[in-house]
C-alpha cells in the first residue's frame, strides 16, 4: 500500500503513462492553430492507413483528444510540491 503523501506523485506517474507519447503545443498557441492541429492529429489518428500499419504491427493505436490530454496534464500538476514539479519541468524540457 502507497503512503497517503505520494498519492499525487504516483497519480502523476499514472498520467504520464497513460499520456504516452503526446504531441502538445505551447502555452498560449492561438486558438485557431491549436484547433488546427487537434483536427489533422484526429484525422490522422484515424487514418486507414495508419490504422491497419499498426494492426499488422501489432501497435495499438488508442489517441487521447486534445481535450482529454488538456484534463490529463491539468490534474499531473494539482497539488504536487513545488521540488517535485521543478524536476518534472526541468525533465521534460529537455
């Protein structure tokens, strides 16, 4: 059983498994390019193509909204210690 105390840090582990390897803009992109990009990402993701390459490679492809990574990253960082969030940044940065 997890000590109470690192419920955040492990629910930020969690988030970041199941994020995977997202694709995210920076702070502060105007909407309209954001929104751009969130709908070629979707129709990507759901590409023939793409899909039964995956399947013959057995790769599953199951691609979070942009909207669901937003939740997911908002809640990542709630109510985590400053040090540990620095490290985060500073590990992800790179």
């Amino acid at each position: 059983m997890i000590d109470a105390g690192f419920h955040p840090i492990n629910e930020v582990h969690d988030n970041a498994i199941t994020a995977g390897r997202a694709i995210a803009a920076p702070p502060g992109m105007p909407a309209d390019r954001l929104e751009c990009m969130r709908e070629a990402f979707d129709r990507a993701m759901a590409s023939e193509g793409l899909l039964s390459e995956a399947a013959a490679l057995n790769r599953p492809v199951n691609p979070l909204s942009g909207d669901e990574l937003t939740t997911l990253v908002g809640k990542a960082t709630e109510g985590l210690p400053q040090e540990y969030l620095d490290i985060l940044t500073t590990s992800f940065a790179r």
